[in-house]
C-alpha cells in the first residue's frame, strides 16, 4: 500500500499545521477552566467549518467534501499535538458518520449539509455503565412503540463526546424483543432530555445523557442499524490519529528538553540511557504512523469487507494506546521534577494518553479481537 501523501492531503496538513498548532496547551488550558458545557471553542469550530474540515468526509451530495479518513486523518493528527478538545472525530465519524451509512435519504438531506458547514454538530450515544475495557456493553436503553406511531426513549448514556454540545444526538435503544439495538435521532430541547457536562482529566468534552420518555417520530429511526460497526471501526481509527499527534508532540517536546538542559556542563541528551529511551519512543511512533496510516488507507477502500475494517482499527488502537502511553510517561520522566507540574504541558499529554487509551476499547481488548478475527 502506497502510503504516500498527494498534493491535496499536503495543503490539507499544511492548513491544519497552521491553525491548530498556534495555541496548542495555552487554549485548552484557558478551556478547561471554563463551564464543563464549554470545554470547545465555537470560534475555531466555525473556522473548521469555512474551511471545510466539518464536511471532508460527508459525501459531495449533501454538502461535503467527498475525501475519506485518510484526509480527515491529518487534520485529527494536527488536533492531536495541540491537544485540540474539539470533537472532530466524534462529529465527523460517529455522528455524520452514523446518518450517513445507516439513515435514510430523506434524514442525510435534512442533517449532513448543516454537520458539513458546522452549523449543527451531532454525535452518538451508545455507551453505558462501565466502558472498559469493551468499546461497547448490552444496550439497556429502552424504545417504546408508541400506537399512534413513533417511538418512547427511555435510558441513560454515559461518556457521550460533546454530548451537551449536541444538536442532535443519534441513541441505541431496543425496540421489544429485538435482538439488536436501534438508532433513534434525538434532538436537542426534546422533552425528557437531560445533558449533565462532566469533568474529565483530560479537559475534553464529555457528557452523561439521560432519556426520560423522550417521544420521537417514526422518521427518526435510522433503518441501517447494521452499519453502526463499521461507523466505531472508522471512529476507533481516527482517533488513533489524533493518538499519533499527541506522541508526536510530546516527543518532539522532549527531545528539545535532552538538548536544552544540561547537567554536569553538557547536555542531558548527551547521556546514552536517555539516548536508549529516546531512540525507542522515536521507533514506537514512526510504527504507529505506520500502522495508522495504513487503518486510514484501508477504511477508504471501496467495499472494504468488514473483517478487514475491524482488523485495521484495531491493530491502530492497541498500537496507539501502547505507544501513547510509553511515550507519555517517558517525556514525563526525562523532564524531570518539572514534568511532574502542572505548570508544564508535557503533563497534558499525560492525561490525554490515559484517557484515549481507554476510550473505544483499551489496547488489550483490542489485541484480543485482532487475534479472534485472524483466527488465532
């Protein structure tokens, strides 16, 4: 597989390094601080949507730009190294993502062309109680037939990304005795719908969504249901991305750390142990963007069979989470006592790492399917 980049997926970086790279900790610093309902900047989330990043993955028919995750790729990556809290990923592959491979024509028309221009942001809500290490649990949330027609929400979600942010929010929930949850889009303002913003480490936005009876219409079950698997594998390969920017960022950081500081007249990056540790942070990234890359590339393939989807997230998340955290932990450690304040950004990346490591399946999870899918 040729993995490399055409001039368009050049200007796609070139723009994202120019934007996303400016602030980088010093805003999600300021954000953090702000409400937990306003842990994201609308600014540059209307920026995103001028430039056409909200829609790189919504086909050109209803708004978008028609290119595939290997584009969308780059700009999480850039999102990744300045430790961006937008949800790109969670908009793009989980939400539009969502309405596109499983809703009907009639509900792509009247949603994708506002999620493309960043007028709406959607996401979905398929987690409950404990996530981890599993990416998904049985669906407890409850989807009443109603006999006037429509449909009765009744449930809790829990770790949605951006969930109070949301304009509209795409629940599984089961209908009787189906075997099989459903998609239901629920709309923000409807009644019996709770949002509570939560605090999390890493300062992205998260939220707990309640669903008390929450009455939708018969038009806002998604009827491709069966297409949610390959929309998470897509989800769980763009966020290794965005993984791979932020071990990126952190080594860079910490490189530039070994030839500043000096101890005994010369620089600490002079002492070989450190050298050692370096050179093997240097080779787990260069494998993960590897491996990353190649997941995008995969994800893009026309009629990509389902199998080989799997395989590819998650060989890019075990891969990820592994060398995330090993990174990380190495840039904390050769910083030294200053690694261990706050006042130091490379303790940021620290605490995104954990929080990605655990997110849409920890890398042990992860290994397990890989395997099971190989047949071993």
């Amino acid at each position: 597989m040729n993995l490399a980049l055409t001039d368009e997926q050049k200007l796609i970086r070139d723009t994202a390094k120019d934007m996303l790279r400016k602030d980088g900790a010093r805003r999600l610093r300021r954000l953090r601080d702000a409400a937990p309902d306003a842990r994201f900047s609308r600014e540059l989330w209307a920026e995103m949507g001028e430039l056409g990043w909200l829609g790189l993955t919504i086909p050109e028919a209803h708004g978008g730009a028609g290119l595939g995750l290997a584009e969308l790729a780059l700009v999480l990556e850039e999102l990744g190294r300045g430790l961006g809290p937008e949800p790109v990923g969670a908009a793009l592959l989980l939400g539009a993502g969502a309405i596109d491979a499983a809703g009907s024509e009639a509900q792509k028309a009247r949603f994708l062309p506002r999620l493309a221009t960043g007028e709406a942001l959607a996401t979905l809500a398929w987690q409950e109680g404990p996530h981890r290490p599993a990416p998904g649990i049985p669906c407890m949330t409850v989807a009443e037939a109603q006999p006037g027609g429509g449909y009765r929400l009744t449930g809790e979600k829990r770790e949605v990304v951006a969930g109070a942010n949301a304009d509209v929010l795409i629940v599984s929930a089961r209908v009787g005795g189906d075997p099989e949850p459903r998609l239901f889009l629920v709309e923000a303002g409807a009644t019996g719908l709770t949002r509570e913003a939560l605090d999390r480490v890493d300062a992205h936005p998260v939220a707990r969504v309640a669903l008390a009876g929450v009455e939708v219409g018969e038009d806002a079950a998604l009827p491709g249901v069966a297409a949610l698997g390959g929309v998470l594998d897509r989800a769980t390969i763009g966020l290794a991305a965005e993984m791979l920017g932020g071990m990126a960022a952190a080594l860079e950081m910490t490189l530039a750390w070994l030839r500043e500081r000096r101890q005994f007249g010369v620089p600490i990056g002079s002492f070989q142990a450190l050298q050692h540790r370096a050179a093997r942070a240097f080779v787990e990234l260069e494998l993960t963007r590897s491996v990353v890359m190649a997941a995008a590339r995969t994800a893009d393939q026309a009629g990509v069979p389902a199998k080989a989807l799997a395989q590819a997230a998650s060989l890019a998340k075990a891969r990820a989470s592994d060398a995330f955290a090993l990174i990380a932990d190495e840039a904390v450690q050769m910083h030294g006592g200053i690694g261990m304040t706050d006042e130091h950004d490379v303790g940021l990346y620290l605490k995104r790492a954990r929080v990605a490591a655990q997110s849409y399946g920890d890398a042990a999870w992860h290994r397990d399917r890989w395997a099971r899918l190989a047949g071993y």
